[in-house]
C-alpha cells in the first residue's frame, strides 16, 4: 500500500486548469507526487487532483464544457477552497496560426505560450466588442500573467538554450504511451503535419484528411527540422480567446495579421477575468476545414511538459509557522553530530563535490528556488564515497555555520537505531528518556514539525535495501494494520520536510534509488590519475613523489582510494619506496591479495566497518548471498573468466547447466534482477553490445572468497564447461573473430586450471586424481563403520569420474584454441596447446580413440608448417592407418587425414606419392561431396600443386583455374580460402612467363593478405615475397630487394633461421641480388642456403637442387659478364679476382693465385699501376706468395663438390 500526503487547503499556490479529459489526464502524468483529497464546501462543484512538482503544490482542474464562461466558474470555486493561490496555469491545446516567429514557423506539436507584446497583455478576446461606424471594434482587456510566471518563461528559454537535451521532451517521455490508455499522447511524426492553401477545403466531414482523400497537392510543401523529433519548439506572443472552435483559415490569417495573434484558443478569457493566469497551449490544429484530432494528445502532452518545466524555474513560498509552535527549550547552539574528525589528507573530487554543493542546496535561506532533495552517493566499497560526504558536510560547517548536521551509520538497524538515539540525547529531544518510547519515530517527527533550524543527515553506509524497505514477497498480508507492516522498515523513518537535507552513501545504488527517491544519484568512480597522486604525496607527506611510481602504483590498484590508502600505509610502515611496494605486487596475485588484506587505520571508517580493500568487499560478497543467491552465484562463476567483456550469454549457458530443479527458479525476470544486484554493487559492469566486466581488484578478491569458501572447483568446472562449449573450432576464417573474443577467458580459465595463488588444495585446480587426498582422510577415521567405507569409495568413484570428464573438457578446448593458434600462423603456440590436448586425450581414452585422433592429426598439420616433416609424416601415417580400420578407407576422416599426409610428401618432395593420394583423394570427394565442395576444392588446388612442382604448368593451370573461379563465385575474391587459389594461379603464371598477368594477381592477394590476416602472418609473408620475385624478373630490382629484406627478417624472428620458408626467403633475395649484378652477396646467402637446405631436408630434396642451380646461375652470370664487357673490362677483372678469393678459400691455392696473377696484370694494363684496385689485389697476391693469410677469406668445403 502507498500512502498519499495530505496537506491543508493552505498549502497550494497554483492552479492548473485544464478544460479537456486529455489534457487533464497528461497534467496528472506530470506530477511528482499525488496527495490526498480534501473536504470542499457544497457551493464548489469542481473535483480537484493534488499534488506537487519540485517542491509546488499544485491543485489540478477540469472543466465541465469547454468556453469562456465554465472556466470563469472553474476559478472563482477554485479560490474559494483554496484561498492562497497566488497564480494559475491554463493549460491545454490550441489552434496554431503558421505564422514566422523568432523560433521558426508555428507547426503542429509546437507550444505557444502568452506573453505581453506591444498594446496586448499577452491574450485577448478577439470577438468582444462593439460596432461603431460600419465596423466592429474590440473592447476589454484580459489580466496579464503574474511577473514570477513571465520571468520563469524567461529563465527557462535562456537555460533551454544551453542545453543539449530538452528537459521539455524529457517530461513528454514520462508518459508511458505503451500503456492503452495514454497511447494517444505518442508523437505522431512530422510527416503527418499538414497545412493546407487557406482556400482549399476538407473534403468529408469528420474523418482524417487522409481518409477524406485531400489532394496533397493544395498542401503547403515546409521544410522539416530532423531535431524537431526530440525537440519542442515554443513560441511565445498573443493568445486570442473566443467563443466559438474557428474553423476557416481565411479569418485566421486575417484576425493574426490584424492582432499579431499565434494561437486561438477558448478558455482564457473566463480564466483571466481575475485570476493571473500564463496561458499555455499545443498547437493541434490550424484552424481550417481540415481540423481533427489526430494531434490533440501529443499537443496536449507538448503542453503540459512544458508547464511542468516551468516549477524549476519558479520560486517556492514557504508557509510561515507562528512563532507559538518553536519550542523555547531548544538549544541556542546548531548541532554537528559527526562522529569522525576532518580529513586532512583529502584530496580531489572536486567535480563531485560541487555537484552535492549545486544538488542539495543546504546552504539557501528558506524559501529557496527549489527544494532541499535527496542525493545518493553510490559507488564500490572502499571507493571514496564517505570521504566525500565528510568533507562535504566540513565544507558545510565552514560556510553555512547555522545548518544542523546529523550522521546515521546504517550498516545494520541496530547501528540505525543508536544513531538515532544520540540524536535524541544530544539535541534533548522531548520524551526521548521514554523508555516506551518509539525512538525512530519520535526523532522522525522532531525533525519534520519542531525542529525548524535547516539541517542535513548523513546516512552512511546504506548497503541493504531490505533494511529500508521490505521486498514485496516479505510483505505482510492485506489484514496486517499500517503500522504492524512498517515498523522494521528503516525507511518510513527517514524525515521528510521542506527544511531538512538527505545524503546517503551506499554501495548498492538499487538502494541509493529508493533513499533518494529517485530525485538525484551520483555516481562516485576511480580517482583519476592527478587525484591519486596527490592522495600518495599527502599520506607520505611527501610532495616530491615520482609521479611516474605514483601512477603506476595507482594504475596496478585501479585508482581505488582505500587500496591507495592502504599501500600507502604499508609503505610508510615498513619505511620502503612506492618502487619497492610495486616490485612486491608485481610478484603474484596473492602477493597482491596480502598487501590488499592488511588492516590500518584511516579517518571516516566506524569501528564495525573493515579497514582492508578485501574485507570491505567480502562484506558486499556476503550481503549479496544472503539476499540472492543467484546474484551471488553469478559472480562466483563470472569472477574465474577474463575480468573484461565477458559474453552475456556466458551467464545463460550457466543457467541451462544447473540442475533441473533449480532451472525451473531461474526465469530471465530472475536473471536479470541478479545480475542488476551486482552492478548496484558496482561490481560488474554492462556495455552497450552487453558484455559483462568487473575491477581485476574485485575478481581476485572474489577468487580469493570462492577459495575461503571451498567453492572454486564448484565453480571453475562450470566456467570451463561453458566456455569449452561456446569456444568455437578455430579452423575457419569466419570464426577467428568469434576465437578471437573468447581467447582472454579460455586462456583465463586455462590459467586457474594450472594453479590458483588462493592456497586451496582441489583436484580441479591440480588436475589430479582425488584418490590421494581422501584416501589420506579416510585412513585417520579410526572407527568407520562399513557402510562408512562403502560410502567413502563411492564418493572416490564418483569424483575420480568428475576429474576425468572435467580433463576431456579442457582438452577440447586446448585443441579448439590449437586451431585458432595455427589458423593464425602462431604455429609454436599452436603445438604447445594441441600437444597438450594430445597427451590428456591419450591419458584419459587412449592411443585410438577418435577425440585422440583428431588432435594428433592436428598436431601433423602444424609440425608441416614448422618445417618439421618426419614428425608430421609419423603421426599422420599413424592416424590414416588407424582410421582406414575404425572408419574405413572411404570415410570423410581418412581422406581427411590421407590429404594431409598427401601435403607432408609434397613439402618432402616425394610428389609421385603425393599425386597417388591426392588423385584418390580428389576421385573420392568428387563422388561423395560434389566437384564444388569446399574439401573436393582443396584437395583439387593442392593436387595442382603437386603437378606445378612436377613442372607440369599447363595441367596445374586448368585445375587452379576452376578452382579459384568456384572460390570466387561461392565465398568472394577476398575471402581468405580463395586468396591461396588466386595466389596459386599466380605463381604458375609466373614460372610461364607471365609476369604482368601474375603480378596483377598477387597484388590482390598480398593487399587482402594484409588487411584479413595482418602484415606479419605467414600467409601474408608467401604473397608478398611472391610478388617480390615478380617484380625481380620484371627488371625491378630495387622494389622487390626491399620486400624481400622485409620477408626475411620477419621469418627469421617469426620461425627461425633454418625454417624451409625462411630459407626461401633467403634464396629468394638472393637471386635478386644476383640479377642486380651483387654476385659476392649472393653468393655468401646461396651458399649458406644450400648448406642449411642439406642438413634438414638432404642433399636430392628438390629444395636443395634448386639452391645449387640458384647458386650455378650466380656464376653463369659472372661468366657472361666476361663475354658481354669482355675479359679486360674493370667489372669483369674485380669478378675475376673475388672468384680467385674464393677459390683461395676453398683451398684451391695454385687455381687462385694464378687467377689473381692474371687478374693483377691485366689491372696494370688496363687501370694502371697506381690505381687502387690494382694496388689491393697485388698486395693480396704478395701476401700469398709470402705465405700469409690475412684472414679476408672463409673456407667452404663443399664448393669444391659443387664445381665438379
């Protein structure tokens, strides 16, 4: 039940008349509260709804029958009951003239209100007067409205102005259109606004000019304005009143002109005869043929918003108390009941203080602009929210030294309950030594009827909700009296008077909503960066603190000031540097946690309240589970996942999880409500795409409660399930994004899966067998009776069964995220997570179970592309024979595996039993999938692969083409599994020659390489080291060295030196070397290929032929070089004399120093005997006649086997 105020007739200032049923039924969605009827006497018929808006007390009025004369009645019987009114309202729609004002044309939707202009007070009645010489003249005057009404229209234009959003549009959505009864007040659009040429008439009475059929061409075509969707345009000027609905546009436009008139309306005159009215109205019509009511409620809405804006811009009267009802045995003295000394080391907050200085208002005489409210302060435990509210009220103290403050500590009832006691006793409250008394009451009504001074109270700590207000399933019965159902609700006690001020603090802002009557919530956050800093500085009393320790410190706590303060104190304890501090956090989690669960001592804290950051939120931990479950539930589970953008969905898998007798309590209203439990807590955090985050600070605090508790193997088995089952296979392009999302919290609950810093002991952390640990428990039970041990080995089976299912699951997912690994070309962290998958799937099922299988046919997969092929053969070969027993040789697995084992023989080059697999591979899906198949496809492009290394170009070709064409019709030219196609094709256009079409292709392939899978991924590397050996044999040198130079680095950091594609990236650059005449270079990397390319793949591995002809092409070109410049050109003889180097080094000493001896003399001849070149080479050739080496050469034993 809600119980309604009831105030004196004498209480209310402004009428509000609305002559319409639907503008009285949006003027009582505009209050902000109803208050209870009042007796009236027999002569006043009208019936009046009461209540207020910010503060005012308003009486609302209806009129019987629209005209000028009932809403003269309305007013005279209405002053009459209620004799203070000052002013009214006149509030309701109107017929607008589309005349320009200062605010654009009037339009339908749009607001009018009355303003005194030129010779007209702001409302006129435009048909009383009298004839007088062959016209009618117009006689009488209406009251203007009352100054305090003119100068809030004024201040609320001004300040709308300013605004970015329109408090008037706010108040329009207050009403709830989805409801039957008020959806006509919904906005009907502005394409619905018609205006049409004043001649044209409606052509059926009494239907919409849609219906009617008017000609949309007689319209009057206007220009719409997209912000009038949010905005209400008001025009204000001259209302004209009248007797009778005008319905021709004709005398509109001639009586607007002639009076400079905006709006016709029909009650105003009545109204103002002696009452000081503003008139307000919504335009709903034009005045013409066409009018209807397709606008009135939206106009009526449009209205009303608008007069209910104007209380916040309208001075309060405050009632004045006879000086007989101040009590006379007050103290002369203002109390400051604060229980905690000023803050010296305060700092910052500035942004939330002069809210609360701006909100509360406290320090305004009586008789303010608008009342003292609520505010709430809410925020995470130990965030700074007391503080605040401690300097505020010393902010206070300081500068309104006349305002009473009262602090209420509410973190339990019976901390209520002194509280308010001490009040009593302090401030010598009559009765108080009562011991029948009801205290809570008695405080209460002092406070709202005695005592008059202005006062603020502080309820601090207001984390319950139930403490204040009982939950509605707690609710006593109907039969229960008022008083018996209230009695233990903290709330009905807090005061609530024009001259009294509330501050709670709370963690729970779903309580802070309800304290506050959801007038004002604040917010109170992290600190920011320059705040924490300063905090640190005056603790230490050091103002000289690196700011770089102080924000990464601050940074590591999350800018929370009780951490701060509490690293602070650790600090200045143990007299260590804040560097020192954070190299200790830096240490683990549980150091973290330990630093985070000392106690010290700080100002503003009650001696029940913990000091330490994890205390304070194990207390908000406990709340939560005594008061829901599921909340606490939730967070348990959500704390063991990523602390950031945890999927929604993550929390409904848990829900479909739990046991069936539990689903059926969990509905979504219940979900819902729990997961709104935590985020009043501040505990967890909701974005926009509905990803759930909480402080990395709380996670580990609430690990470390689950470990406290023994319930984090409960829980970390339901967040590996979950995310087990959500994680994608990560072997295809379109669920890389969806892996990628997931990535942070598999690898989060992999982590705690390993070891939890927490000190719990539990077989889901260690990954072990339970029989150890219970078998140790059991044998300390010296009289287990049979049935016991029985029991105890069931309990064993059961639990070794648990650990057993729990390991599958986590190796699923090891392998799940092995493929995205590998799909991502992270081939090391690929194999660390499929080896492990591995060995669990071996453990628990064995060498042939198919899960084993497919992770060991997985761990082939990325051994190929390390380069590792022996070992990719030996499991594959092993996979392909057991599935050819288990499946069958034509089952999709087997081929499966039989392609891949096909792959690892081409990288080998061993093609002719590669063909042999691939072509009944190939023969095989065609038959079973169809030709177009995305693994037909594959198997196809890799077939073609295998002939282009066969040299058969022309076959390889055909193939590619098909299937790149079926690629591109079926995913598009970018989608990462046609790239390699395109990339295929390229590559044999290039070894036919083909050069220009083959680069076209490449570009394509390298610029969607780099935007699907990055610059650095391997794929992206290939294309673009192919289109570099384009470039080279295109004559571009230059361009294709620095793709090259880019390629090679990377693989060498990526994959390593000796890796196959590292080297062909090597031999690649090299032969671009070569081409640029840079023989020596080339040389030295051809050599070093050739040399790497024998010992890991051998000597006839098609790789290693085609670096040594690499390596025989560089020294054709050396020896062409001699027949195109000829032998005594200084080119050909600085060639020759390095080959003799060369030579030299190889031990061919009598070959090279007769070649060099050649080469000095014709250096004579040709450049002479001074020229340095020659002088270089003689000095080598002396040194090697003397028999001394200089050390210039390196020694290649295996040139010597590569000459002959």
């Amino acid at each position: 039940m809600s119980f309604m105020k009831k105030l004196s007739a004498e209480s209310y200032r402004v009428g509000w008349i609305c002559p319409l049923e639907v503008e009285q039924l949006a003027a009582m969605q505009m209050l902000d509260e109803k208050h209870e009827r009042l007796s009236q006497s027999p002569a006043d018929n009208n019936v009046y709804n009461l209540g207020s808006i910010n503060g005012h007390n308003v009486v609302i009025a209806g009129l019987h029958e629209s005209g000028n004369c009932p809403a003269a009645t309305v007013v005279t019987q209405m002053r009459m009951t209620f004799p203070h009114l000052r002013y009214g309202l006149l509030v309701g729609i109107g017929g607008g003239v589309p005349v320009e004002t200062d605010e654009g044309m009037v339009r339908l939707g749009h607001v009018v209100v009355s303003k005194p202009t030129g010779q007209h007070s702001g409302a006129i009645q435009y048909d009383h007067g009298k004839a007088t010489q062959g016209h009618f003249e117009r006689t009488g005057s209406l009251m203007p409205p009352p100054a305090a009404l003119l100068n809030a229209a004024q201040d609320l234009a001004v300040n709308r102005m300013m605004m970015d959003h329109d408090p008037v549009w706010r108040n329009i959505q207050r009403i709830q259109t989805e409801r039957r009864g008020l959806r006509r007040f919904k906005f009907p659009g502005c394409t619905a606004d018609y205006l049409y040429k004043p001649h044209y008439q409606h052509q059926r009475p009494r239907t919409s000019c849609d219906k009617a059929g008017c000609n949309p061409k007689e319209r009057i075509e206007r220009a719409m304005d997209p912000d009038e969707e949010s905005f209400v345009v008001v025009h204000r000027g001259t209302i004209a009143s009248g007797e009778l609905v005008l319905k021709d546009a004709k005398k509109r436009d001639r009586l607007a002109e002639k009076h400079g008139l905006l709006c016709f309306e029909m009650e105003a005159a009545g109204a103002l005869t002696e009452f000081p009215c503003l008139v307000i109205r919504g335009i709903s019509d034009y005045c013409d043929s066409h009018k209807n009511d397709d606008w009135q409620g939206f106009a009526a809405a449009a209205a009303a918003a608008y007069a209910r804006q104007l209380f916040f811009h309208m001075p309060i009267e405050v009632m004045q108390i006879p000086e007989s009802q101040i009590p006379t045995d007050l103290s002369k003295h203002v109390q400051f009941l604060v229980p905690y000394k000023e803050n010296p080391e305060f700092v910052g907050r500035s942004d939330i203080l002069a809210r609360l200085q701006q909100q509360l208002d406290v320090g305004q005489q009586q008789g303010p602009a608008k009342p003292f409210p609520r505010v709430a302060l809410y925020g995470l435990g130990g965030i700074g929210k007391t503080q605040i509210a401690l300097a505020y009220v010393y902010w206070l103290r300081e500068t309104y030294p006349d305002v009473a403050v009262f602090w209420v500590h509410s973190g339990k009832a019976e901390q209520f309950h002194e509280a308010y006691a001490s009040i009593a006793r302090e401030c010598n409250v009559p009765g108080h030594d009562d011991p029948k008394v009801d205290i809570l009451r008695l405080v209460k009504q002092w406070l709202e009827r005695i005592f008059k001074t202005r006062w603020l109270m502080v309820i601090d700590n207001a984390d319950d909700t139930e403490l204040f207000f009982r939950s509605q399933q707690d609710k006593p019965s109907v039969t229960a009296t008022a008083s018996s159902h209230r009695e233990d609700e903290l709330g009905c006690y807090i005061p609530d008077c024009r001259h009294g001020s509330i501050l709670v603090t709370t963690r729970n802002k779903q309580a802070g909503l309800k304290l506050a009557q959801g007038k004002s919530l604040i917010e109170v956050g992290s600190m920011k960066r320059n705040e924490a800093h300063l905090l640190l500085c005056g603790i230490l009393d050091d103002s000289q603190l690196p700011e770089h320790d102080t924000h990464l410190l601050a940074s590591k706590l999350e800018h929370i000031p009780l951490a701060l303060a509490q690293a602070a104190s650790f600090v200045q304890e143990n007299s260590i540097h804040i560097s020192e501090y954070i190299q200790l956090l830096d240490e683990s989690d549980s150091e973290l946690l330990s630093r985070l669960s000392e106690s010290f001592v700080t100002v503003g804290r009650d001696s029940e309240t913990p000091h330490a950051v994890t205390a304070t939120w194990i207390i908000s931990f406990e709340l939560i589970k005594q008061r829901n479950i599921l909340a606490s539930n939730f967070l348990s589970f959500l704390s063991l996942f990523h602390w950031q953008a945890i999927p929604k969905e993550f929390v409904h898998d848990y829900c479909s999880r739990v046991s069936p007798s539990d689903a059926l309590n969990i509905t979504t209203a219940a979900i819902t409500k729990a997961l709104g439990i935590l985020k009043a807590f501040s505990l967890i955090s909701e974005d926009k795409d509905r990803n759930i985050s909480m402080h990395r600070l709380v996670q580990l605090v609430t690990r470390k409660w689950l470990a406290v508790r023994g319930t984090t193997a409960e829980f970390g088995q339901r967040a590996l399930k979950t995310v087990s089952a959500l994680y994608p296979r990560g072997n295809s392009y379109e669920k890389q994004g969806r892996c990628s999302e997931l990535l942070p919290h598999a690898c989060a609950i992999l982590e705690n899966t390993r070891c939890t810093p927490y000190g719990e002991t539990d077989t889901w952390w260690t990954g072990t067998s339970p029989l150890s640990a219970s078998q140790t428990t059991h044998s300390r039970k010296q009289n287990a009776t049979k049935a016991g041990i029985v029991n105890d080995v069931n309990e064993k089976r059961h639990r070794s069964e648990k650990a057993s299912e729990e390991l599958r699951v986590k190796a699923g997912l090891l392998s799940s995220m092995g493929e995205y690994f590998f799909y991502q070309g992270n081939w090391n962290k690929a194999e660390e997570l499929q080896f492990e998958a591995m060995a669990i799937f071996i453990e628990q099922e064995g060498k042939e179970d198919q899960w084993t299988l497919s992770s060991m046919h997985a761990l082939a997969l990325i051994y190929t592309r390390q380069g590792r092929w022996e070992e990719a053969e030996k499991l594959q070969v092993q996979v392909v024979k057991t599935n050819k027993i288990q499946l069958g040789a034509d089952h999709r697995g087997t081929l499966a595996n039989e392609h891949a084992l096909a792959s690892i023989y081409t990288r080998q080059g061993r093609w002719e039993e590669a063909e042999k697999l691939q072509v009944q591979v190939v023969k095989t899906y065609k038959i079973q999938l169809g030709a177009d198949h995305p693994d037909t496809l594959n198997a196809m492009g890799n077939l073609a692969k295998t002939w282009f290394n066969q040299g058969r170009w022309e076959e390889a070709e055909e193939l590619q083409l098909q299937v790149m064409e079926n690629r591109k019709s079926k995913l598009g030219a970018d989608h990462p599994d046609t790239l390699p196609a395109i990339g295929d094709l390229a590559i044999t256009w290039y070894k036919q020659g083909r050069w220009e079409e083959a680069e076209e292709l490449q570009l394509q392939v390298m610029e969607a390489r780099k935007s699907k899978s990055g610059a650095d991924h391997p794929d992206t590397l290939t294309a673009i080291g192919n289109l570099a050996m384009t470039w080279s044999c295109q004559g571009r040198w230059e361009e294709a060295e620095e793709l090259q130079l880019q390629v090679m680095e990377t693989r060498k950091s990526k994959l390593g030196v000796d890796h196959p594609d590292t080297l062909t990236a090597i031999g690649n650059l090299a032969m671009t070397w070569s081409c640029q005449g840079r023989w020596e270079e080339a040389e030295e990397l051809q050599l070093q290929v050739i040399e790497t390319r024998k010992s890991k793949s051998g000597a006839d591995h098609p790789d290693t032929l085609t670096a040594i002809g690499n390596l025989a092409m560089t020294w054709s070109l050396m020896e062409t070089r001699k027949s195109k410049l000829g032998v005594d050109h200084p080119d050909t003889l600085f060639s020759t004399a390095n080959l003799a180097m060369t030579w030299k080094g190889q031990g061919r000493d009598n070959d090279a120093m007769a070649l060099l001896q050649k080469c000095v003399e014709a250096q004579r001849r040709v450049l002479g005997t001074n020229h340095p070149g020659t002088l270089h080479f003689l000095s080598i050739l002396n040194d090697w006649n003397d028999g001394i080496s200089m050390g210039m050469m390196l020694g290649w034993e295996m040139f010597e086997e590569l000459l002959n």
